[in-house]
C-alpha cells in the first residue's frame, strides 16, 4: 500500500528576500502565504507557514511561470533552486 501524504499539517518555509520576490511575481500565491510575505515587512528572512497543499499549489504555479517567457538564465537559476528548497521541505524532493 502506498504511502498517504499529509497535506493539512502545516509546514514552516523560511524564506528570503530574493524568494519573497520571485514567489510574489511569478508564483502567484495564494491568500496565506501572500498575506504572511506582505506582512513581513523589509526583512531579510520571512518565516511562512501553511499546509502542504497550499505549498504545493505555489510549486505547480512556478513550474507555470518556468515553462513561461521568462526574463533571464539568472532568475531561472534563482527560481529552480527556490523551487527545489521547497519541495525539498515538504518531502518532495
């Protein structure tokens, strides 16, 4: 029998200034997290919490914008490692 993932239990994601922004432009976050990296203010390093699932639907949003025109190798570079990291906290990785 396969293994259930847990989509409900909250998963804590630090998170920095650099990801805030590729999250808040290219990830298209949904009410929590958005609300959470807003609140935060001009801080270096954001702690966000949310359910897995919600997590997931931010990693599938920026896969999305992957395949999209995107801007540079740089900031592809930036978004695939934050892609990574998160996947790596929810055991994805």
């Amino acid at each position: 029998m396969a293994h259930k993932r847990d989509l409900v239990t909250p998963v804590t994601i630090m998170i920095t200034r650099a990801e805030r922004d590729l999250i808040m432009k290219y990830g298209y976050p949904f009410e929590d997290i958005e609300r959470q990296l807003k609140e935060a203010g001009d801080v270096d390093l954001i702690r966000v919490t949310d359910a897995p699932y919600w997590w997931e639907q931010l990693i599938n949003n920026l896969h999305i914008s992957e395949k999209e025109n995107f801007p540079n190798d740089e900031l592809l570079t930036e978004l695939r490692a934050l892609l990574d990291r998160v996947a790596d906290a929810l055991g994805m990785g």
